[in-house]
C-alpha cells in the first residue's frame, strides 16, 4: 500500500519472510493465522520481532 503503510500476507510464513516483512518497515501487518501451518514458535517469534520493529501485527 501506500509508502508502506499496510502488507497483507497471503502465502505461507517463514522467517525469511518475516525478515523481508520487516525490512520494509511497514504499518500494518495482517496475515492469515493458517500461513503458520501450526507453528507456533514461529506466530510467537514473530508477534515479538513484529512489535520490537513498531508494528501493528493482526492475523485473522
């Protein structure tokens, strides 16, 4: 979106991904819970690194 203000990820989560998500600065982030295909550590880590980066960090 625009200036980075909202990412909206719809494929599967890794952290590579989560990495590349952050880089970018965003916002906003909203993803699907189901991406993390039941690994929680990963949603867990990821909530952390979201919230130390200053993003707001929703999955549904």
């Amino acid at each position: 979106m625009n200036n980075n203000e909202l990412i909206i990820a719809l494929d599967a989560m890794n952290e590579t991904v989560v990495e590349q998500i952050i880089a970018s600065k965003p916002q906003k982030v909203i993803t699907l819970d189901s991406l993390f295909t039941g690994n929680d550590q990963l949603k867990t880590n990821t909530v952390l690194q979201m919230r130390d980066a200053g993003v707001d960090f929703k999955t549904i």
